[in-house]
C-alpha cells in the first residue's frame, strides 16, 4: 500500500482535507509533518463542522492514527484544548502520536513574534503572531526545547535558561518589555508533561514500521507551496517546508519510500498576510469571490486575499514538488460566473513569462496574462461524476489540467466530504 503526501499548491487554505476524504477508511496512519497552530484545517463531517490547527486530519477517520511529526512545532496548551474539543464532540483522540523530537512553541515565542512583527512596520510578513516563527528560529539556533525534554526537569530548565537568556536581553534592551521569568515557564512546561506523556513515542520508527507491514500512510502539510521558506514567496513565507520534500525530513522517512505526491488547488486563488499576488482582485469581484468562497482564516479569522486561477503558479507547484496527482477544490464556488479568467502567463517588463520569474522583484512586478472560459451558471454541488457537470465547467477543468501539467485525481464541489468527483484512485 502507498504512502501518499498531500501538498498545497498555492499560498494555502486550498482544503487539503478534500484529497485525504477521497482516501476515505483507507488510511491507516495520517502524519502530520510542519508547521504549528499557525494553520488550520476545515473539515465537514456529517454536516458538523471542524476546524483543526494541530491535529492532522486523519484524527476524523475512524481506526486511523493520527502522527504529529518530529517537524512540527507544539503549542501542548493549543493541542490539549484542541483534542478537549474534539473529545466534548464525541471524537476519539486517544489513537494520537506525537514525536519526542518535535520543538516545543512556549508563550515567549508569541511574544517575541508580536513585537517583531511590530517593530517591522510597513515591512511585517504578517505572520499569526502565535510563535511559530521564533520557535523555528530556536530550533535552526539550537536553542529548542522538544517535546522529550518535558520529561527530564534539569534538562528542561538548562535548555530554557539558555533560550530567554537570549530572548530576556532582546526583549528588554531592544524593545523596552518585560523580561520572561524563567521558573513561570517550567512550571508551565512541566505541567504539560503527565497530561502528554501518553501519546509520545518515535514517530519515525512507527511509521517505517507501517510502510514496511504494507500500511497507508498519508503525510499531510499545512500552508502550502509559495509559503515554503525555501521555494516561497521570500520572504513572506512560514518558517518551514511544506512541499513534499519536507515530508521526509519532518517525518522521518526517506525519499524513496514516498509513492505518490497529490497537490491541492483551488478552482481560483488566496492568499492570507503580505506579499505579492499577481492575479489578487482589489475590486468588487475579489469581495465576491471572498464572501461566495467564505473566505476567512480557519485559525485567525483573516480575510484572506482573492484573486482568479495562476496556472504558472500550478506549473511551479508541480516541479518543486514532484506532483503525480491534483485535487482540484471549490469548483462550486464559480457557479454564479459568467466569464472566468484564468493567468496562463505574466507579463513583467514588458517580456511574457511562462514560468515562475527567478527573482522576488520579478514576481512583485509581474502582471497576469489571462486567458478567459465561459461559465456554466448552474449549482454543480451535487454532481457526484464528472458528466454531471455542464459541459463548460468540464471544459473549465480540462483547460485547467492541461496548463498545470498535471493529471486531475479528483475534483471538489462543496464543503461536504461526499461533494466530491473522482477522477482516477489514489490507492
């Protein structure tokens, strides 16, 4: 049996969930690899609704195990109330694994990361203000604490006096705070540790151990592509790796054990926080879309940023990430659209790019070449196969594939789990 990553291929929030619900029962493990409560998941169930930060979605599927990997970084308070929250709702999360080694986000990376984002200005890469970022910049520092060290107090106290040493100074003698009291935070930290213990374990080594007896393993990143640090949108970025390679590294597996690489897309684009968008709407068709698409941060409630189809940006996604398959998602919500555009280029000065442009100036000053499709005007969210959909929406989708250079495995037309329309299996 396969293990499958399933990536974002814009700048995030293209409901990822979509692809793992096409798996239905069949995952056995669902791993999550970066990033931290920075990020949300919506998913709908039955009708019910949830939206979840930490835990990877699997944690929905019965019999599934749910894994956050050793590339995470952990709010444990967010993720107690977050399983809590589940539990009140009759969801079981006791299946839950979490690595020793993943980083520990504690209240003064927050901290850190509001004043920051402050004293950047007009320049602030818009980031949650939840930690996430200084808790990377600890751990690339080696100055982190893992989930593990909850375990030993001297370990933890030494390793904490040597992260706000550095932080005490910057907070008081840069930007005129208070300094964070050490014994405050090991009490807090300490009080993590019995309420955790019974879901760590070497996450790597179960899920080796799954892909060996034949298991399915799902690894499933949050943000996406253009917010990878490496192969983003520079520097408005998140602080990790969500394209499919840094499955293997927050995982701990090795590439050659990944199958297939499933990149999510939304029938048009967003964005949430700063940087450039070429196709983003600053008109009354970007309030359209936002409010038809319910376009607002699962995890801050942010509008987010909405703008029509890039299929340079579908092109890019499929090379950094080795894509085999793409999920196309909320195709629903242009029902209404008489004329769609999509950017099937750009124009930067005055030379046309089929491309992603090498440089961030390039891509800040790139402007959309459009090509545009007639509409349907007609409520596709119940077509449950692809004839179903009106020919112009069929059209739509195959004029979408053949830019993006990638075979369409799916295609969602709701919020529902059931809304969807396979294309070809994923198992």
């Amino acid at each position: 049996m396969p293990a499958i990553v399933i990536v974002g291929a814009q700048w995030g929030d293209e409901g990822k969930g979509k692809a793992t619900d096409q798996l239905g029962e069949s995952v056995d493990y669902c791993v999550r690899y970066q990033g931290g409560n920075n990020a949300g998941h919506t998913i709908v169930v039955g009708g019910e609704k949830y939206a979840l930060h930490l835990l990877p979605s699997g944690v929905l599927t019965p019999d599934c195990i749910p894994v956050i990997g050793n590339g995470v970084v952990v709010d444990v308070a967010v993720l107690l109330e977050e399983m809590k929250g589940l539990a009140d709702r009759g969801i079981d999360t006791s299946r839950l694994l979490v690595s020793a080694n993943a980083h520990l986000v504690g209240g003064y990376h927050a901290t850190v990361d509001k004043v920051s984002e402050r004293f950047l200005g007009k320049s602030k890469i818009g980031t949650t203000g939840r930690g996430i970022g200084p808790a990377y910049a600890d751990k690339i520092n080696r100055l982190g604490v893992r989930v593990g060290d909850l375990f030993e107090e001297k370990i933890l106290r030494d390793k904490l006096e040597g992260a706000l040493d550095q932080k005490n100074h910057l907070l008081v003698k840069v930007y005129n705070r208070r300094a964070v009291d050490i014994d405050e935070v090991l009490l807090e930290f300490k009080g993590y540790a019995e309420a955790l213990r019974p879901y760590v374990a070497d996450t790597s080594l179960v899920v080796n151990q799954a892909l060996d007896a034949g298991e399915t393993v799902v690894f499933e990143g949050a943000q996406a592509t253009l917010l990878d640090v490496d192969h983003g949108t520079y520097p408005f970025v998140t602080s990790s790796n969500p394209i499919a390679g840094g499955a293997c590294v927050g995982a701990g597996v090795g590439p050659t054990r990944i199958d297939r690489v499933v990149g999510v897309i939304k029938a048009y684009t967003t964005r949430v926080g700063s940087g450039p968008f070429p196709t983003e709407l600053l008109d009354e068709d970007g309030d359209r879309l936002r409010e038809d698409g319910a376009e607002f941060g699962t995890t801050t409630g942010r509008e987010r940023r909405c703008g029509w189809y890039d299929a340079v940006v579908a092109r890019f996604a499929a090379r950094v990430n080795g894509l085999t398959d793409l999920f196309l998602t909320k195709l629903d919500i242009l029902d209404r659209w008489e004329r769609i555009p999509v950017c099937v280029g750009y124009e930067i000065g005055g030379v046309r790019h089929d491309e992603m442009p090498m440089t961030q100036t390039e891509f800040h000053h790139a402007k959309p070449v459009y090509e545009f499709f007639d509409g349907w005007m007609h409520d596709i969210s119940g077509a449950r196969e692809f004839t179903d959909l009106p020919p112009n929406a069929q059209a739509y989708v195959r004029a979408l594939e053949q830019m993006s250079g990638t075979p369409f495995c799916g295609i969602g037309v709701g919020p529902g789990r059931d809304q969807s329309i396979p294309l070809r299996d994923l198992l």
